[in-house]
C-alpha cells in the first residue's frame, strides 16, 4: 500500500524567489521616503484641498503604523530564528480552549498596534502555537495593552469606567472569537506560512516586504474613504442609539486610526453617546481596512472573507451590551 502523498508544498526554487526579494526592503524604503517627500514637495503645489487632504491621510497612516509594523516584523522574526517551537508547549497550556483566553491576556503584556499584530500572530502559527490562541492574541494585543489603555485613560478624564470596559469588550470579543475559531474553523482556510529563513535579519527582511506592501494598500483605500465619506452624515445619525454605534463602527473601519490614538479620536465625537464611542475603540484595533490587507495577504483571502465580518459583528454587540451595562 502506498505512503499517502505529502500535504506540504514543495519549496520554492530559491534562485527565482529568494534574490529578488533581497533588495525588495529597501524599494519599499524607497517608496515611502518617496512618499514623504511628495507631501511635502508637491503637496503644497496642489490646488485641490481634497488631493492635499487624501496625501496628508495617506502619509500619516503609512508612516503612523510603519513603525509598529517593523516593530511586529522584528518579534515575529525573532519568535522564528531564537525561539524554539518546543518553548510554546511549555508556555501555554496544552488545551486550546483554554490557551486561547491565555492568549487573549498577554495581549495586555505587549505594547504596539494592530499593524504589529498581524506578523507576530503568523510567527506564532508558524512556531506551533494553536491557530485560535494566536488569532485571540492578534485581536486583543492591539486593544488592551498598557499604552492603549494609558491613552484612553487621558482622552476620558474622570471616566474610568471607559478604560474598564474598553479593555473587558476588546477581551471578550478576542475570546470569543478564538474559542469559535477553534470550534468551527477549518484549517484549509487559514494559510500558515512556514519560516523563510532561519535567521533574524532573513525572517525580518522578509516578513517586511510582505506586509509592507498591504499597508500601503490599506493606507490607500483608508485615505480614499476618507476624503470621500461626508462627515455631514455623521451628524444626522448620532440621535439614533443603534444606528449610532453601527455607524461610528463603520466609521472605525474607514478611518483606519493607530490603537494607540484612537481614544482621542473618540472622545472629539461629542455628538455621540458613550456606547457608540466604545464600539470605535473596540472595532478599530480588530477591523480596519489595513488590517483587512494586512490579514488576507498574511493568512489567505479565504481566511479574511469569514474572519473579518465575525470580528466585526461580535465586536459591534459586545459593545453594545458593555456599554449598555457600564456606560
């Protein structure tokens, strides 16, 4: 009886995918020093306030998040070159379903944004780490950590209620989804990608072409959207509790704001209830047109199609209802 055939891909030649990448960092370098310079070059050359307002967007996303990108690229390259994949069968615990609210949790240890998030949950798949645990991790690492909590703090003076259910919402909705993840997820649609390279500056020069890219492409749908979107028409809504938050979640997703910065986004909302304030700050870290790119070109447009509208919808009723409760 014959072996059954083997269910991994056969390696790439390296001569046709490993040279040309070598150089492909720096073009992406190049790309945004370029992009740098045509705001502040030909930006002000431009007559049209709204090509100057979709450069400013543009640049301020690619060059707010680049550095938390870089900053995930280089703990995902260091989890896949120093850290062995016995290591993490010893650091969570051997059942799923409870390593994936494990996981959730140590999200609240590590500072950066949702940009960041994305490379470092691939090298913890890559690594061994159950997929469900990795992708609570993913969406609460960006919603809960100390900076991000520090900064809601400081845009709501005097509301600490704000900071508590910021933090349980975004928890909760990063459990949830890894335990339905792990009950009704199906391997073939979430692509984990094996390790390129057995050395930090390799893994890192790699991740960084490949998620570099769909920055840019998030960062140009976000800027688009948000030169085209009216803000009348947020006005017109904030009266209606439900269309409220359903709207300033969407809006969340459009606007596409570093973690980091987007409580104060939210608190300059003062037409809008608490509840629809809260569904901004718990939507935008796990559901944002980057992080759409940045998922689907990491684990696979199949995997995105199903796991961003999930995200989405527990994240906006999660809200609702802390809110609600707390607010």
């Amino acid at each position: 009886m014959s072996a059954p055939p083997s269910l991994e891909a056969p390696p790439a030649p390296a001569d046709r995918t490993e040279r040309p990448r070598i150089a492909m960092p720096w073009l992406l370098l190049a790309v945004v020093l370029l992009l740098l310079a045509g705001r502040f070059l030909i930006g002000p050359q431009s007559a049209s306030p709204a090509v100057q307002t979709w450069a400013t967007i543009f640049v301020a996303i690619c060059v707010q998040a680049l550095p938390f990108l870089v900053f995930g690229v280089a703990i995902s390259a260091a989890i896949s070159a120093f850290v062995p994949a016995s290591f993490w069968t010893r650091a969570l615990p051997k059942k799923p379903a409870v390593a994936v609210p494990v996981a959730g949790l140590a999200g609240a240890v590590l500072p950066g944004c949702e940009c960041a998030s994305v490379p470092v949950a691939s090298g913890l798949m890559s690594r061994g780490v159950a997929p469900a645990a990795a992708l609570a991790f993913l969406l609460s690492s960006p919603a809960i950590n100390p900076i991000v909590l520090v900064a809601t703090a400081v845009a709501f003076p005097g509301q600490p209620l704000m900071v508590v259910a910021r933090f349980g919402a975004s928890l909760l909705v990063a459990v949830t989804v890894g335990w339905l993840w792990l009950r009704f997820g199906r391997a073939d649609l979430l692509t984990i990608r094996k390790p390129h390279h057995d050395s930090f500056v390799g893994a890192m020069r790699h991740d960084l072409l490949h998620a570099g890219g769909f920055l840019i492409v998030g960062g140009v749908a976000a800027a688009t959207l948000n030169v085209v979107v009216p803000r009348e028409w947020l006005t017109t809504v904030a009266d209606v509790p439900w269309l409220a938050i359903l709207v300033l979640a969407l809006l969340a997703v459009l606007l596409s704001i570093c973690s980091e910065a987007d409580a104060f986004v939210a608190a300059s909302l003062t037409a809008f209830s608490p509840t629809a304030k809260l569904a901004f700050m718990v939507v935008g870290p796990m559901v944002d047109l980057k992080l759409i790119a940045l998922q689907a070109g990491t684990f696979g447009r199949a995997f995105a199609i199903r796991f961003v509208p999930l995200t989405f919808v527990l994240a906006v009723a999660v809200s609702a209802v802390v809110g609600g409760i707390l607010l």
